[in-house]
C-alpha cells in the first residue's frame, strides 16, 4: 500500500477530546478497583467490589450485611503531584477534593463501618512528612509533619465545620500504569492464577474479558436497593463471582490424578459401579463448589473435615471406609445443614481426603 493510499482522510485537529479523555478516566477507575481485588484474592476469605456507589471504589471484607466493614476509594487520574493546596484548594463553590473524599462518608448511617478513606492517585503526592527523607506509596495522616496535617486539617475544618479529620484517610500513589492498566490487570490475573494452581493451565484474557465485562455492567447501575443480597447481585462484583470466573478458564494439571484416586477410594470402600456413578455426581459437585466458592462456610467446612480426617490418621484407622464414618458422624449441625444426603456428607469427606494428598 502506497503512503498516498494509506492517508487518514479525517486527518485534522479534532474539536473535542474530552469525550475520549472521560471514557479513559472511567476506564482507570474500572480496571483499578478489578486491579485491587484480584491482588488480594488469594488471602482475603470474602469481599464485594462496588463501582459508582458513594464513592468511586468500595470494597466490602464481606458477603455478610452484618460483619461487612468498607474501604472508599475516590480514584484520581489528575495529572501532576497532588500538593496540599490541590487537596483542599475549591473551586466555584465546590467541595474540594479532599473535602469530597470526606463527604462520601461524613455524616452517613454507615460511617463507623468504614475502615478507610483512601484517595488513589495516579501521580503521586507532594506532602511533607515527619521523616522528609522517606518515599511512601501509601500516606496516612501520622506520617505527616505537624505543620502540613494542620494545613490540611484547618483548610477542611473551614469548608466543612468538623472538628477534626478523619483518622483513617490514607493518601495512596495507584500501581496501575497510565497507558497499560488492561495489561497490568491481566497479568494480575496470570500472577493469581499461577499462585492458586502452581504448573496449572489457564486462559487470562478471556477471565479479564468476563470479569471486566462484569464489573462494567453492574458498575452502571444507578438504582439504589433496600436490601443487601440486591445490593449484591445487581452492583457488585463477588469473590464468589472471580472465583467461579477463574476456575472455568483453568485447567488444572492433576485432574486425571484425582479421578484415578476417586476410583481406587470406591473400589477400596466396596462400591460397584452404579453407586460409584451416583457418588461421583455428589463428589463433582462438591468439588466444583470447593474450588469456586471462597465463603466462610465452605472455608470451614474444608477446614473441619481435614482437621477430623487428619485426627483418625493420626489414631491410627487405616480402613478408609471407618475413617469415612467417625468423621461423618462428628459433622456440627452448622456444617452438616449444607448437605441433603449421606452421600453427598461421604463424597465431601472423600474430596477432602483427596485434596489432602
């Protein structure tokens, strides 16, 4: 194709920018709040993620209304260092950006319930600290010199009649690139899975197409609901959810390991083949739901039956079939509610087993 050919022919100084400049400033804002909980999925038991609700970001530590404590993130990509006088510098009447990040919990129902108040930026921060010589990339309101908290302080008791800043305002420099977030994120993504199924198989990019997708959607929801398990289903995005995501994009390498075990346990606890079918619905089933589902209940379900298999190992019963019954029978009524049968109580103490080895 010859360079005369291959000229843009709407080649011309565009109007308006700020249409594509808003989507890419939206788009940040998605990508960091995936970002975040992807890289604290493999140690946090359970959370929710929120965009648009109150504040840019939330994060919830729980699926349960009444445990669940938050986290606020106002997400900026405002160039430049962010200085004092940009934190509570108003314009035109208007809330100041430190005074905005305030607001979103100040005077609220739910204002004892959120742990911190975190103002991400892209740029960094250009604050005077008690220790001038150190380089943070998160900033709370102790690390401040005297003289600068009072600033800011002062500044914000003015525009907002309180009598003090909120102690648990955090000032955080964002690890998520200005051009390359989607990149950042799916390798994330890669990194997590890598860390959950060490020499496993998975596919990132289609696990960051449907979580982002997700997110995106539920994020654009504006209707406000009374109820938490609303909440959930129409505007947040789960760990149950990234889970469930993950797990059907990986492949994990000792799948064939795992049947081969299964059958060999069948055969050892006398089963022929029909009732090794039906234990092997209930024991895929379990499976499934382990590997997806990060609540607490399944968390302590795993951990109960380990602990009481490991506990017969340990006394010495070596019949799998006896060792299956003595722990069967010690199941707490909270745990035991999940099941329906005696089957599916063997086929979990059985993946348990298993997953052990």
């Amino acid at each position: 194709m010859s360079d005369k050919t291959n000229q843009n022919p709407l080649l011309a100084a565009q109007r308006e920018k700020a249409g594509s400049e808003t989507f890419e400033k939206y788009s940040y804002q998605y990508h960091w709040a995936l970002y975040r909980i992807l890289n604290a999925h493999i140690k946090t038991n359970e959370y929710a993620v929120f965009v648009e609700l109150h504040e840019d970001v939330v994060v919830s530590d729980s699926l349960d209304a009444s445990k669940a404590k938050f986290e606020f993130n106002q997400v900026k990509t405002t160039k430049g260092r962010f200085t004092a006088h940009k934190l509570v510098h108003q314009k035109k009447n208007k809330k100041c950006v430190l005074g905005k990040l305030i607001s979103s919990g100040f005077e609220k129902p739910f204002k004892d319930k959120i742990t911190d108040l975190n103002l991400v930026a892209l740029n960094n921060f250009s604050l005077t600290l008690k220790d001038e010589g150190l380089s943070l990339n998160k900033i709370t309101l102790d690390d401040l010199s005297d003289a600068q908290f009072k600033e800011l302080e002062e500044a914000i008791k003015k525009e907002m009649g309180i009598s003090t800043l909120p102690s648990n305002i955090q000032f955080i420099v964002s690890e998520l690139s200005e051009k390359n977030f989607q990149n950042d994120v799916i390798a994330s993504i890669a990194k997590l899975v890598s860390n959950l199924f060490p020499s496993s198989h998975c596919s990132p990019v289609e696990i960051y197409r449907l979580l982002i997708d997700e997110i995106n959607r539920k994020g654009k929801v504006t209707y406000d609901f009374t109820k938490w398990n609303d909440l959930l289903t129409n505007k947040a995005l789960t760990s149950i959810t990234v889970t469930e995501v993950i797990n059907s994009f990986t492949k994990i390498k000792d799948e064939t390991k795992v049947e081969i075990e299964f059958h060999t346990i069948c055969s050892e606890i006398g089963l022929n083949s029909i009732n090794s079918k039906v234990l092997k619905r209930s024991f895929d089933r379990y499976r499934r739901k382990r590997i997806s589902n990060s609540s607490t209940l399944q968390m302590d379900t795993t951990k109960y039956l380990v602990d009481e298999i490991q506990i017969n190992i340990d006394k010495g019963v070596d019949v799998l079939e006896q060792l299956i019954e003595n722990v069967r029978i010690k199941i707490p009524k909270k745990i035991l509610r999940q099941f329906n049968n005696d089957s599916e109580i063997k086929s979990a103490i059985i993946c348990e087993y298993i997953m052990m080895s």
